[in-house]
C-alpha cells in the first residue's frame, strides 16, 4: 500500500575506532507530508558498539537508552502483510523507551500507553471487529532465551463504553524443546457489550453481564491452569430474563501424552436461591490415540433446576446440518430398462440418519451424587446416585436411584448404537417410582379444577425406541406403563358442566316433580350425584401403552371400593408427549355396584341382573369418558342415568 510523500530526518554523532563504534548523538524522525508525526527515534545516552563481538554497551546500564515515539499510523499499511485482510483506524500515539544492558539483556517499557482508535478488521471478507479503541502499558525484559513481561494495564474500547480490561504479569522461556510460558493475573469485561462485535455476534445471547477471572497458567510440556471466574448480573436476551450470579473456579492439568485432570466447582445464585455443582474428572487418550477416555463425578448439595436451565439458552444455536446434494436424475439409453430400487426396510425417504452415535471417539464412566435437587416450585427429588457408561457402541445408565419427595425411584436404561441397521439407534429403558402423588401431578395441568383421580401410586415403566437420530429415539419411544395406587379419591365420574340441555331441563323437572310427590327415582338421582362425584376407593389399577405407531391406549382400569368396581379401556388421541395430560380421550367403561350404590341405580332402573367376577352387579349400560385426562367429561354418564329415571318415573 502506498503510503505517501514521507519526510525523514536522521542525525547521528560517533566515533569509529577499531572494532568499536561508539554513538552519542542518534535520532529519527518520520514525518507524513504536512507534518503529521509517524514515528520518532531518540538515542538518550551514548552507546558501545564491538563489532567485532557484536555486543552493545550502555554508559549507564539502569538507565533508559532509547526512546521511541509513535504518531499517527494507519493500521491500513499492514493490509499487504496479511492474507485477505481489510484494516481500518490507526495507531494514534505512545512512547516506549528501550534499557540496554547487552543485546541479550533489554528491557522495553511504555512511558506513554500505545493507543489505537476507530480499529475495524475484516478477514476473509467477514466483519470481526469494529470501532474498537485499545490503550496499552506494558513492560517486557529479555534476557537470553527468558522474557518477563508485565501487562500493567490493557483496555478495550467502544466509544465511552470499556467493553475489557487486563493486567497480567509471567515469563517465557524460549529456544528449549519445550517453551515455557507462565501467566497470571485478572481480567474484567463487559460480556454483552463485547458480544456485539462481529466475531463475538454468534454469542450474543446477553442484554447485560459482567464477567471477572483471576487466572494462574503454566504451559510447559505439561499444562497447570487456575481459573477464578465469576458473572455478575446476568441478563438473558430472550425475554429480558435475569439469570443471576455465577461463580466458578477451575482448576486443570494436562501431560504431554494428553492425560489430564478437571476440578471445578460452581455455585449459581439466583433469586436468593443457591445451588452449587462440583464436577471432578480425569481423561487421557486410548493407545491408538483416537479415543476420548474419562472417568469423572458430579455431584452437588443443592440444585434449582430452574436457575440452571435458563443457562443452556446462552450457547450459540447450532448451524443447521446441510442438506445432502442429490444426484441428478439420470436418463436410461433406449432400450435400456429403468431401475426402480426400493428403500431399505423401515426407512424413509429422505430421512436424517446418524452414520455414527453423537458420542463418537469418547469411552468413560460418570458417577452422580445429588443430595437434593429442585424442579419446578416443590418437586424435591433428593439422594440421587448412579453411574453413567460410555463404550463405543453403547451408552448406558445403571442403577440411578434417588427419592422423590421422600418416595424411592429407580431408573436404568442404555442406548445403543448399530450402524448397520436402518435406525441405528435403539433404547431400552425401565423406571420404578414408588407413592407418586397422581392428584399432585394432575393439578400441575389443570389448577382451576379438583384432580380426577388423587392417590398414592406405584408406577412402572419399560419403555423401548429406535431412531436414526438421538432425538428420534426419545420422541417415538414406546412401551407399557402400570400404575397400581392405594386409597384414593376418583372425580372421572363427577357431574359438572353442561351435559345436555334437555337432560338439564329433564333434572330440573324431576326435581319440582319428585319434591311435590315425593319421588324415590328424584331422590334416587340426588344420592347418586352425591355418590359419584367423589368415589373414595381402595385401591385403583390402570396399565397405559404406547404402541409402536406413538398412539396412546388405555389398556385396562380398575377402580374398587366397597359399593363399586370400575372396569375400562380407550384411547388418547396423541401421539406426541408434550402435552399429553391435556389431550382429547375416549375410555369406554364398565360399573359395577354393590349396596347402596346398587340400589340407588336400581330405583333408576339402570342395574342389571349380571354380575362381575368380582360379585358386583353392572350396570345395563357402558358409558364413554371423554374430556382429556386432567379434566376428564362424565356426561355421557348422566345422559344415561337421566333419561332412565325419566322412564322410570313416567312409569
């Protein structure tokens, strides 16, 4: 690039005698046309020369020999130097003054900080940087192969905005088969402020943050690094959420052979609420130097799920995987027969395949210990402990086991992966969770309205999945649930809502009628909307399944007290797990009754003279269930019941 018509100015005074050269005057002056200072040389005591032994003596070893001035320099010039790069803004000023002992022995220290303004750079025609100010002071000392430097103050700009500042102080040893470079000191930063340059904009997930790091690193042929790092005020973008104060320390080693170990505790507060997690771990490589080996714990006293989830948001999103380029289609010669092949069995055109499980070259173990973690606002699940497996085919988790508001569960399953199949990934998987509350889980869906169905229950699941991506895997899982609960209160069969303009009229009547005449059937009708609308039970039993097609069915259910048993079986017209609680359902069911029930329907002329395996006697009559599982429709019930008392008083 050129850079113009430049004035420059040189003056020197000396000696030459021998080999020995000896300077007491020196200076350089680089002026840009109109007298814009470039840069400015000054040789400040008289120095040395061997040139012979090509050594350089100072008159006064401790005191600066040099000086060196910068003026306004574009940080365009350096464009031909590096490959397809665009720079903007300039170095405006600084001084730095030179120590000379020896050429081996040279210390080179800012008097004045070297500043930049306006610096934008673009590589490869993408934007990284822009509008950045940078003020440095500084001081380094070579001495043979070793240098010591001292960073007393770097700061990074925006306008009045400090978006970073460092100070930091270590030595390097060169020229050894293994440099040596140690560096400690601290780091304070704006993070959302600095996330708003270009090469930062993928992480530009915070609308406010600060982050401050007290560092400690040794790289050598074996690598030691301390890290304090902690985030104050942390501001997700996305809803403006606050996401609280994070601090962590790391503490790192690595050898020559890529072994290593990983010590970090964390501790996140959120809200007034403290959660801390300590991850402990070692890893190395396999002999053949492709595998990930590790074995590691996690464990933690306290956990708030919902402070640490919000924390996943602040990742860059993933690019989007390329879609595969299709080979042209291709035009038989004549004569030539066209070849239809078909899709490999249990395939779909065009679908995504992994080629390889996502955990690809990693084998290792995970231990976890949980003393208590909270989800959502009371859900406590506490005493977690359990191990995760990795190998190369199989990803596995053994005995996790835990208690869930005081109830124990126990979870195990694996994950594996065979390439050669059409879904190369397959789950099995089984869950056993002893008192789940049901009426808790049920209100969470439906809080305006009482559980249908509120007991104490012993669930288990076996669950299996295939898929060609591990999220196919999960979301067309399928299997068989049973839930076998104790005493308990069920609503499925409640009267509510509007369950039919006539039948309403025709209650209303029997009603006015049944007061003036004093009718058993009316009567009968009020007991049983008392009877039903909460039915106290001993024991209930339900087996859900979810097929291989993702449809829900509700296989069997059982519900017995002392004056009735309810048998059932439907469907549930989903076929995702979102939001299955709240998903239209058809359950045909089957009622028997004994004692009071059974005569309250037999003045209503609904009982008939079968009875169960059980000795109740059913109803003449099956009724539908429908509504969704949180606030599950009865009327078909009550249309029945009240078009036979109807009958029966018109009798």
């Amino acid at each position: 690039m050129e850079t113009g018509p430049l004035a420059v100015e040189i003056t020197a005074e000396g000696r030459h005698q021998g080999d020995i050269l000896t300077l007491t005057k020196s200076s350089t002056t680089v002026n840009r046309e109109g007298g814009g200072l470039l840069t400015a040389q000054e040789l400040l005591q008289t120095l040395s020369v061997d040139l012979k032994k090509t050594t350089v003596t100072a008159q006064n070893p401790t005191a600066a020999a040099a000086r060196l001035r910068l003026g306004e320099i574009p940080l365009a010039w350096a464009e031909p130097f590096v490959a397809n790069s665009k720079f903007g803004g300039n170095v405006t000023g600084g001084t730095l003054e030179i120590s000379l002992r020896s050429v081996d022995d040279v210390t080179l220290t800012t008097t004045a900080p070297v500043t930049l303004k306006g610096v934008s750079a673009t590589m490869e025609g993408k934007p990284m940087a822009q509008a950045l100010d940078l003020a440095a002071d500084l001081t380094a000392t070579k001495r043979g192969e070793t240098i010591t430097y001292e960073l007393r103050q770097i700061e990074l700009k925006q306008g009045d905005t400090l978006l970073a500042k460092i100070a930091a102080a270590g030595e390097a040893k060169l020229g050894a088969k293994s440099p040596t470079v140690v560096a400690k000191g601290n780091l304070d930063a704006d993070v959302a402020a600095l996330m708003k340059q270009p090469f930062l904009a993928e992480f530009a997930t915070l609308s406010r943050g600060r982050v401050t790091v007290a560092f400690d690193a040794t790289m050598a042929e074996s690598m030691q690094a301390k890290a304090a790092i902690s985030a104050k005020n942390l501001v997700a973008k996305q809803d403006n959420r606050a996401l609280g104060d994070l601090d962590l320390t790391l503490n790192a080693t690595m050898k020559t052979d890529g072994s290593g170990t990983i010590t970090m505790p964390v501790t996140l507060t959120s809200a007034q609420r403290k959660s801390d997690l300590a991850i402990d771990a070692t890893f190395g490589k396999s002999a053949n130097k492709e595998t990930f080996l590790f074995t590691g714990n996690i464990s933690s006293n306290n956990l708030v799920v919902d402070d640490f989830q919000p924390l996943a948001g602040l990742a860059p999103a993933g690019s989007k995987p390329a879609t595969p380029a299709q080979p042209p289609p291709t035009t038989p010669r004549p004569g030539q027969p066209t070849i239809v092949r078909a899709p490999q069995p249990g395939t779909v055109p065009g679908a995504r395949r992994d080629t390889d499980p996502f955990w690809k070259g990693v084998n290792g173990k995970v231990a976890v210990d949980l003393k208590r973690v909270l989800y959502g606002q009371d859900y406590v699940i506490s005493a977690i402990r359990g191990t995760a497996i990795v190998t190369d085919s199989k990803l596995s988790l053994d005995g996790l086991e835990g208690r869930f508001k005081e109830n124990p569960f126990k979870l195990s399953g694996g994950l594996t992966f065979a390439p050669q199949q059409p879904k190369p990934y397959a789950l099995i998987a089984s869950a056993d969770v002893n008192n789940f509350d049901v009426g808790e889980f049920l209100r969470s869906a439906n809080p305006a309205e009482k559980p249908a169905l509120e007991t104490k229950a012993t669930i288990t699941a076996r669950l299996n999945g295939n898929g060609g991506t591990i999220g196919d895997v999960f979301t067309n899982a399928f299997g068989k649930f049973d839930l076998t609960g104790t005493k308990g209160v069920a609503r499925y069969l409640a009267r509510k809502g509007n369950v039919g303009t006539a039948v309403n009229i025709a209650s209303f009547g029997l009603a006015v009628l049944g007061a003036a005449r004093g009718s058993d059937t009316t009567m009968a009708i009020a007991e049983l909307t008392r009877a039903l609308n909460e039915v106290n039970f001993d024991s209930v039993k339900m087996q859900v399944e979810r097929g291989a097609d993702l449809s829900f069915k509700l296989t069997s259910m059982e519900v017995i007290s002392p004056i009735l048993r309810m048998t059932g079986s439907g469907t549930v017209a989903s076929k995702s797990t979102d939001d299955l609680a709240k998903a239209p359902m058809n359950v045909i069911l089957q009622l028997g009754a004994k004692g009071e029930l059974g005569f309250l329907l037999q003045k209503v002329g609904m009982l008939g003279q079968k009875q169960d395996d059980k000795g109740y006697q059913l109803m003449t009559r099956t009724f539908t269930i429908g509504g969704t599982p949180s606030n599950p429709d009865s009327a078909a019930l009550w249309k029945i019941l009240g078009e036979a008392a109807l009958g029966a008083l018109a009798r």
